[in-house]
C-alpha cells in the first residue's frame, strides 16, 4: 500500500497523516467523494459485498450452515462481522417500527469519516493517510501492529491478520484515482449506491429523504454524522427512528479520552519527564552530589 | 555477625544477590518499555524505536517486558514490602527533602535501611506495575474488552507512566551521582560503612548489633 501513499502526494494529495505535521493542502485542492447508499432502494441482493472480494482478492471462508445457526446469524448475513479479508458486510436486521414490521438492511464497513478516529490515535508516522478526497487508507509498511486504530474507530471496522496489520475498505481507491467508480457502485444493479462529488451526493440523498417522508416515512434521515466530521459513505435512512437497529451508532464520535491522551496527556508527560531531569541537573549543579559527610574524610572505626 | 566483615572490614551488604537479580531483571525490562513507549506515543521519538529493533519489534516486545517488569515488581513486593512502610519519620524526611538534596542532613530523622524517598519511589514501583498491568493487557487484546474501557485503559496508561517515568528518571540520577556510592549496593551488593553510617545510620546500627 506504500506505492499509493507516495504516490498520492502527487497523485492525490494528502490531507492528513498519522502522527504527522498537517500536510500543506493549500498546493492541491480536490474536492471530497462519497457514496450515497440508498437504503430504500437495497433489495439485499449482496452483490457489493461479492464485488468488493472479486476486486480486493479476498476469499473469506463460507461460514457453514452450523457455525450460522451457532452464532445466530438473523436471515440472510453472509458472515457475523467484518474480518481482515472481508471488507465490507451486508447486515440484515429484522425489528418492529411504527409502520410495522421492518427488514433492516445495511451496508457495513469503514465510513471514511472526515475526522477519521483511526488516524487520530494511530502513534506511527504515515501509517494511516487521508487523502484529499476524503479516502482514509493504511499504510501497511508504516504501521507497527499496535491495534490503536481501532480503540480510535466509532464504528468498530478495522481487522487485524496474523501480523497485527489493519484491514479495511480503502474506497477502491485504486480505482477511484483511476477515474473509475468503487466496485460495490459499479455492480449494485437497483442503483442504491451512487458514487461522486460529497456535495452533489447530499443534495440527492436529502431529496430521495423528503420523497421518503411525502410517502410517509416521516422519520426518514439522511446519515451523515456531524460527530466525526461527516463521512464518506452517507446513507439514506428510511427508518430513522431506529438508526442503532441499521448497526449503525446513532452519535457517533471521537471519544473524549483519546483527546486527552493525544493532547493534555502527552503535554504533561513531557512537562514531567523533562521537568524531572531538569530538576536532577539542577540539584547537581546548585548542591552538587550528597557525599557522605559532605565530601569530608573520615578515618574508619 | 556483621555480613561479610571478616573479608571486608569497611563494606557492609546492602542487597542480596536475589535483591540485585531481582532488581535490574525489573530495570531492564521497565526500560525497555520506557523507551519503547515514549517512542510509540511521541512520534518526535519514533527514533527510539529503530535502536530498540524497528517500530513492529519493539511495539511485538513492550508488552513482554511489561509482563517481565510486573512479574518482577511482584517479587520485589513480596520481599520488600514490609522494609517499605512509611513511618511517621519518613513523612517528616518528605516534607523536609529539600534539606536532604542541598546537603543539609543533620536536619532530618535519621534513616532506617530506607529513607523516606526511597520506600516513595518502591510504591511508585509497585503500584504502578498493578496499573500498567491491568491497562497494557485492554491495550494489547483491545478486540477482547468494550472498547470504552480500552480507550481509558490507555488513558490511565500514560497517567501511570507520567508519574512512574518521572519517579525513575529521580531514581536513576540519585542511584548514580546524585548519592555517590550507592549503586555498589546493586552492583556487587556492598556499601561502605561510612556510606551506610552517614545515609543510613539506623540500618548501619542494626547491621552491627547483629
């Protein structure tokens, strides 16, 4: 994955980098992507979450009828969560609503917020990049297996392979900075995920949310959390009542305690480790060493 | 019998070879978390990491030697713990340190075989293993605990090195040339008895009446 970081400093830009000085953004300019998933149009058909194996070469082991029913796997979910090499899952839930009885459909995977909680508590330089158009991607080369991208993910996505590496959707960015749209957009046949400028993808996610609400699904909404800065992948929700029901978390955000570990905490530390050895040097240069009878000789008894 | 004073008229031992094995088995493996640490969470230190065997090794060996350091300052607990308890002298040797590090000695109580810093710095020790413990393993199974916890867990991680890295860097500079003469206690075992008399003299009492 390195290529594409050192490549995307030209060829994409970069707009944040792990534990890192902020990037100069003001050389490059992109505007963000997203993809607007249509809830109301998913039939569950699962033909993203096969494109997304097919395009990343990824072959998740089928779960068999036993290991489905042991973990209680509702209906139609193809595995019970995310794994390394499983990117993307449909998550299919079935609740009671005010309209009745509701089969709950979500596409599932990294978000690409745009204050991206894995890039903010990753310790090592570069090993998780955003790129100018939004796109949160890991550097595998730079990353040291600490597993501190997901204490800092709201939405629980990142899976770790045997070497203690990250996986996750990357929104085909390979594709993307090719000019070609994600694969789970390219093969979804009702036309419920759409890919393009994030601007141009609010605007009809929120039209397609007030023809939901004409048509009486009054607690329709469109997904798009303030908490981590807007997202990526912006829904369409039409049971926005029962946003927890979509697994979906319904505030999600940076938690306060991983700002006080990147922030006042490591400021304190060094004020104590620094001030500690300061006030060491100091007592040696002021008093000197505490010799035995002040530095005088004295014979043995 | 005063230890070892038929041999060595002047030299008193302050530390069994247990004591000593005990003790930089610990440092060593506190040390290496030290360094580790600051260069997993400062990454102006990341630098660290590469003398310490590249970001991926040292970030694969801290938690190892963290369980080293926890083992350690749990034997160290278990045979040190009843020297360390704080009397009311040792309060009083803490509110009045600054006599003590600007030489003026004759102020203070007289010390047992631990001053009131020291037996300070060995609850720093072994409190601080309990908390590194019990956080480090929510940070290295982060998958196995809520993950609320997790970030706490981290939280209450620096916290605990905030304090314990400080302690060391004293302990560290007073074990050395702050007291000249005290680090033959933990390399060798002995101390001089005019060391031992003038920093220690409760101790060095007990050690002749024995």
């Amino acid at each position: 994955m390195s290529t594409l970081t050192t490549g995307g400093t030209v060829g994409l830009g970069l707009k944040r980098v792990s534990a890192t000085k902020e990037p100069d953004t003001k050389i490059k300019s992109y505007p963000e992507l997203a993809i607007l998933v249509d809830i109301s149009s998913c039939i569950g058909c699962k033909a993203c979450e096969a494109a997304c194996q097919q395009w990343h070469d990824l072959t998740p082991p089928i779960m068999t009828p036993e290991e489905v029913v042991e973990r209680k796997i509702a209906g139609y979910q193809s595995h019970p969560d995310l794994r390394p090499d499983l990117f993307m899952l449909m998550k299919f839930n079935e609740v009671e609503t005010q309209r009745g009885f509701a089969w709950l459909i979500t596409k599932y995977q990294c978000m690409h917020c745009r204050e991206p909680g894995c890039l903010i508590a990753c310790p090592s330089p570069g090993a998780v990049v955003q790129y100018q158009n939004g796109v949160v991607d890991f550097d595998h080369s730079k990353c040291i297996g600490c597993k501190m991208c997901l204490v800092g993910c709201p939405f629980d996505v990142p899976r770790y392979d045997s070497n203690n590496k990250p996986w996750k959707c990357n929104f085909c960015i390979d594709r993307v900075s090719a000019g070609l749209e994600p694969a789970c957009v390219k093969t979804c046949p009702t036309q419920c995920l759409t890919f393009g400028f994030k601007e141009d993808m609010l605007e009809k996610g929120q039209k397609i949310v007030n023809a939901l609400k004409e048509r009486g699904y009054k607690n329709a909404v469109l997904y798009n959390p303030e908490g981590v800065g807007g997202t990526g992948y912006i829904y369409v929700l039409p049971h926005g009542d029962h946003i927890e029901d979509y697994s979906l978390p319904s505030k999600p955000h940076i938690d306060a305690s991983i700002a006080l570990w990147k922030g006042p905490l490591k400021t304190l530390g060094s004020f104590a480790l620094w001030g500690a050895i300061i006030a060491a040097f100091l007592q040696l240069v002021i008093w000197g060493p505490i010799k035995v009878l002040g530095g005088k000789e004295e014979k043995e008894e | 019998m005063a230890v070892g004073s038929t041999k060595f008229p002047g030299e008193i031992e302050r530390f069994s070879a247990l004591d000593r094995i005990l003790h930089w088995a610990s440092a060593v493996a506190f040390l290496y978390c030290f360094f580790s640490g600051i260069g997993i969470a400062y990454p102006k230190f990341s630098w660290l990491l590469t003398v310490l065997g590249g970001g991926e090794f040292a970030r694969w060996l801290h938690p190892w030697a963290g369980v080293v350091f926890s083992i350690g300052a749990i034997l160290m607990f278990l045979k040190w713990a009843r020297n360390m308890v704080l009397t009311s002298e040792d309060i009083a040797f803490l509110t009045r340190i600054k006599a003590y590090i600007s030489g003026k000695h004759e102020e203070l109580p007289e010390a047992g075989k631990f001053n009131g810093g020291q037996k300070l710095y060995a609850w720093v020790v072994f409190i601080s293993a309990f908390l590194f413990f019990l956080s480090g393993i929510a940070m290295w199974f982060p998958e196995n605990f809520d993950v609320g916890l997790v970030r706490w867990a981290v939280v209450l991680h620096t916290l605990t090195f905030i304090v314990a890295g400080a302690f060391t860097v004293i302990h560290i500079y007073m074990g050395t040339i702050g007291v000249p003469g005290s680090i033959w206690g933990m390399i060798g075992g002995k101390v001089s008895s005019t060391w031992a008399k003038f920093h220690h003299p409760k101790w060095y009492k007990e050690v002749r009446e024995r």
